[in-house]
C-alpha cells in the first residue's frame, strides 16, 4: 500500500507555496496554470494560448508542461494535490485516474448546468471516462482507440476479423509476418487485456472493489499466449511500447501493428507512398461475428479542487477543449475527438480518413475499470501477464484473481 505521509505532504506544502495560488488581488485576468501532459505537437499548449487570447481578458493560462510518461505525470500531480496545491487550476488527467481523483476529494465536480452541456456535445464512450459514481469531475478533451493498421502491399485481400484470424495469418506469410502491439510491463499491458476480456463478454471488476472472474479472463489471457508462443510475435515483445511498435512497422518488419492513430501523421515522414500503404480495419474481435471492443484511452481536463478561481477554469476547460481546438489536435498530434460534432467537418475528415471507424470505436469501446485503486490494479494485471506467454488457461485466471483483489484492498496512493 502506498501513503502520503503527513510530514512528506508538510514539506512539499512548503515548497511549493510561492507557486500556490492564482486569485487576482490587483485587477487584470485572472491567472490560471495548466499543468498538463507536454502533448509532442504542441497542441495543448496552442490551445491555453488560444484561449488567453479568446477570453477578452477574463482570464490568463499558463502552460505548465508534465512529463510525457503517464505515471511521472499522475506521480507530479498527486504529490501537488495530496499538499493542497491551489496553483492546480486546470490539469489533464488520464482518463483511468478519474475515479481515484474524485474518491481523494482532488478534482473539483463540476456544476449540473456544465455537465449536462458536455454530456450533450460528447460522445458517450469518453463522457463514461470522465464520470465517477455518476458525477462529471473532468471534460473529454481527446480519446484515443487502437485500429489493426496492416501494409496493403503485403496483406493479400480482406484483413483478418479476429485475433485466432490475426495471429494464424500473419505465422504464414513469407515477408514481415509479424504483429506489433505493446507486451512490456506497464499499461499498455492492461489495455490490451481489459479490451480481451469485454470483447469475449466479460469484466475485469462488476464494482469499484470487487474483481469479476470468469471464461472470459481465460479466453483472454490464452490470446496473449497464443501470439506470444507463436512466429508472429516481435522478438522484442515483452519490452514494446507504443513508439517501440511503430518504429518497427515503419522499418518494414511488421505487415500488422495494433495500435493507436499517432501512426498514421507519423508514416508521411517516412515518405507520401509509405502512408498510402497503410490500410486499417477494426480492432480485432475474439469471436467471429462478435463486435469487439476497442481500447479507450485519451485526456481528460479536470480542474482542481483547491483552485481560488473554479469559475474562470470551468471556462477555460470548457474553451481548452472546444472543437477548434480538438480539431488542432487530431490534426497535429493524431488525437481522436471527443465532441461528436467535429467528427461531421469536412477538412476533419480529409485529415482523418478513418474517423467514422474511430467515432464507432470510441463509442463502443472497453472503458477500463473504475475503481480508486486502479494504478495498483493496473501493476497487477501488468505485472502477471508478463512476460507475455508466461502463464495462460485456468492458471493465469487463478493468479490473476489472487493478485487484482489484493490490489483492491490498496488505497491507489502515491
């Protein structure tokens, strides 16, 4: 179990009190810091800039950039938090730290008249992200789901549906027979699992602290074996990450990678004819004729509850993740919507040709569990499926109850 202990809280408390606050006593906008995921096109930071400037005054956003690595991010702010920093006026947050972050009494709910107004514009797999025990306590700003992208050059007629498909399809091929997905010890590992066990029918929990067991855990953990045991698997598997896949799709080592649409403005540097060798097809199902259900990942935009302005950074959350604003980052950084309106813009769709396939995904897709112990939850999963291949069947469901109900009984503290 991990604990913020109070003498670790007094001193961080210390240090950080010139950067507390943003209450203008002086006149002139009041001044908000956004302390976010330092997004690699620059799109977040465009947006606070964006809005400085949109706001007529009301209000200034300063650009506090996080680490790219999601757990120094989460680490970075739960320290802050747990010291009551108010100088957290706004702040991203991964949208598996929702629930930990509204049970710790850290990011401020947001007022019924708001929620209802992004309820109504977003879409409803990243609005479900966002939400604890039924109450908003963030703003979708991006999603994110996983498609089968595959080299048209190389992958002969209709790619596979499923992953038995999948897998038995890319063993036989000649040249680049390999699939490029995230098998190293981290969250990607759990992404790939949890999206397994709801495409086969199941849940990893049926509540905030109770594991939900069953064929499907199995079924799922038996596909990770089967890739991992076969010839399709990357050599490098259990220590692959996201870029780790991409680059190997880009080298030509792979006809298949699961993975996320950052992929695709990525392949036009490698060359314009490289990029139109890129097809892409649903997240692969575990049954045939089952639909699947696809990762749902992205950012959500809370504001913090010990803020001295809450009212000037709802509307500037609101404003940070407007449509023009998404549409900058889809376009950019290939960061899907999450207000279903943009999905209907033309020049939205020249840029993202896949973008029908992304809105039914995201709407669709396997929302990970809810539960404020979730990073310990997370490490458990992560932790037993690794290496990949290591265990499978009965003996990985047995183990992986054993180690998520310990998981449960954690308070999900730094």
């Amino acid at each position: 179990m991990r604990w913020v202990t109070a003498g670790a809280i007094a001193a961080y408390a210390a240090l950080v009190l010139a950067a507390c606050g943003g209450d203008q006593s002086a006149g002139g906008p009041v001044k908000l810091q956004f302390w976010a995921y330092n997004e690699p096109s620059g799109s977040f930071r465009s947006a606070a800039e964006s809005c400085t400037k949109d706001s007529g005054g009301r209000y200034e956003i300063s650009f506090q950039p996080l680490a790219n690595d999601a757990d120094t991010q989460r680490q970075s702010l739960v320290r802050r938090l747990a010291a009551e920093d108010s100088s957290i006026d706004i702040m991203s947050m991964d949208v598996v730290w929702t629930a930990e972050f509204a049970e710790a009494g850290w990011a401020a709910q947001w007022p019924d008249d708001l929620a209802r107004q992004i309820k109504d514009e977003s879409l409803a797999g990243p609005y479900e992200t966002a939400t604890y025990q039924d109450k908003l306590y963030a703003a979708p700003a991006n999603s994110n789901t996983q498609l089968l992208w595959y080299r048209k050059s190389l992958v002969q007629g209709e790619p596979p549906e499923t992953w038995d498909e999948l897998i038995d399809t890319a063993a036989k091929m000649d040249k680049a027979g390999r699939i490029e997905i995230q098998g190293a010890a981290y969250e990607g590992m759990t992404v790939w699992f949890n999206s397994l066990v709801e495409s086969a029918g199941g849940k990893i929990l049926k509540g905030p602290q109770e594991a939900d067991p069953g064929p499907s855990w199995t079924r799922a953990a038996n596909i990770i074996a089967k890739l991992a045991n076969s010839q399709a698997a990357d050599p490098s598997l259990s220590s692959q990450k996201e870029d780790q896949n991409r680059i190997a799709f880009e080298a030509g080592d792979a006809a298949f990678q699961v993975n996320y649409p950052f992929i695709y403005p990525s392949a036009a540097d490698v060359s314009e004819k490289f990029q139109n060798d890129i097809g892409w097809a649903p997240y692969p199902a575990v049954e045939k004729g089952k639909p699947s259900k696809a990762p749902i990942g992205g950012f959500n935009f809370g504001v913090g509850a010990f803020s001295k302005n809450k009212d000037e950074a709802f509307a500037a959350t609101q404003c940070l993740r407007n449509e023009k604003n998404q549409k900058v980052a889809a376009a950019e950084g290939g960061l899907p919507p999450t207000i279903a309106k943009v999905y209907e813009d033309e020049t939205f769709r020249e840029d993202y040709p896949f973008a029908d396939l992304i809105r039914k995904q995201i709407e669709n897709g396997a929302v990970r569990p809810q539960t404020p112990a979730y990073a310990d939850l997370s490490l458990a999963v992560a932790t037993t499926l690794s290496p990949p291949g290591r265990i499978e069947g009965e003996e990985a469901r047995e183990e992986l109850e054993d180690k998520i109900e310990k998981a449960l009984k954690s308070e999900g503290l730094l």
